[in-house]
C-alpha cells in the first residue's frame, strides 16, 4: 500500500534506475525493486519506457524502445545512444567474449581484471609497436568511457602503478552488446585490422 504523502514509496527505486542499472548486491534498492515491481513496471510503462529485470544476471535496467516508423508524434529520447570510437568498442567486445569464456569456466558471478590483463587481451589486435605503444599511452580513455556508460566499475587502484588497477565486469554488457550485436562488432572490427594492415 502506497503512502499517502505525494512522493510514492518506490520514488528511490525509480531515481536510481534513471541513473543507471541497478545490481543485485544493491541489496536495500534491489529489495524495494522486487516489492514495488508491478507499480514501477507500470510507471514507466505510461512513458513509454521498459523495465528489464534479469534475474540470472542479477541487473536490472530501463530501455526505450525504438520509434516506429509510421508513429506520428514519437516519443523524445530519453537515453541518448552512446556512440564509441574504435579503441573503446574493441575494449567493450573483448570484454563480453572474457564474460562468456568466465561464465564457461567459473562457478563465480563477478568478473575481475587487471588493467595488465586488459592490456594482454587487446594488444593481440595491435601488430606493430608503435601502436601497441600509442594505446598503453592511450588505455585510459577507453577504459574511463566504459566506466562512464556503467560496463567497467574500479575495484582497486594502485596510484603507483595503473597496470595493478582492477576492474569489475559488469553483467550490464550482456545486455549493451547481445550475441547478435556482438557478431556484427567483430566483423566490423575484422574489417577494420584488414585495411589498416594492408
């Protein structure tokens, strides 16, 4: 039953989804999301926006669906499409393929990387050393914007040396980069290395 004060018991559930994803080991915001599921299923219904609940994965997120083309008066975007550059979409794809291959061998729900581990992973794509050289320069950038979008969160930071910091994976690019949209990257990608090394 619902306060009878003008701000609804489920207020804090809502702010924080328009935040960003909600976790699991949120465990108070998580709670209140299971409790108020249906009134806040149906608050954002009424503004045309989707409540995403993935229980196995332990997330929960807002989405807008896209607008069909025949709506006449379609809704204005709530969450502005990310758009990432080259170095930051390889880092993201890298990251999901590390989640399936963690999710195939550990019984464990929570993915931690060094940025020496990081570093391991991409360079593979990188042949010559000027510019495995550029990106260790350059790391951060695509790092700090998948901390920006919610995908990479800091767990543990070695001012002395950023090869010891650790990252967490998070669940959430399971649902940023599906299995479908994932093939697609790496083609995109593929043909990228192509004409870069001819």
């Amino acid at each position: 039953m619902e306060s009878s004060s003008t701000t609804a018991l489920y207020a804090h559930v809502i702010i924080k989804l328009l935040q960003g994803p909600i976790y699991v080991d949120e465990k108070i915001v998580w709670r209140d999301l299971q409790a108020w599921k249906s009134s806040i299923q149906e608050y954002f219904g009424k503004i045309g926006i989707d409540l995403i609940i993935n229980e196995p994965d332990g997330f929960a997120r807002i989405a807008q669906p896209e607008a069909d083309e025949e709506t006449e008066n379609p809704l204005p975007r709530l969450m502005r499409k990310q758009t990432m550059n080259y170095e930051t979409t390889l880092l993201c794809v890298i990251l999901r393929e590390i989640l399936e291959e963690f999710d195939v061998v550990s019984e464990g729900t929570k993915l931690f990387l060094t940025q020496k581990e990081i570093k391991e992973r991409i360079e593979l794509f990188y042949k010559e050393q000027a510019n495995k050289s550029k990106l260790w320069k350059e790391l951060s950038k695509p790092i700090n914007s998948l901390q920006n979008i919610g995908i990479l969160k800091l767990t543990r930071e070695d001012p002395v040396n950023k090869d010891n910091n650790q990252y967490e994976v998070k669940r959430i690019i399971k649902a940023l980069v599906s299995n479908k949209k994932l093939e697609e990257i790496r083609d995109k990608l593929k043909n990228h290395v192509n004409s870069v090394q001819q």
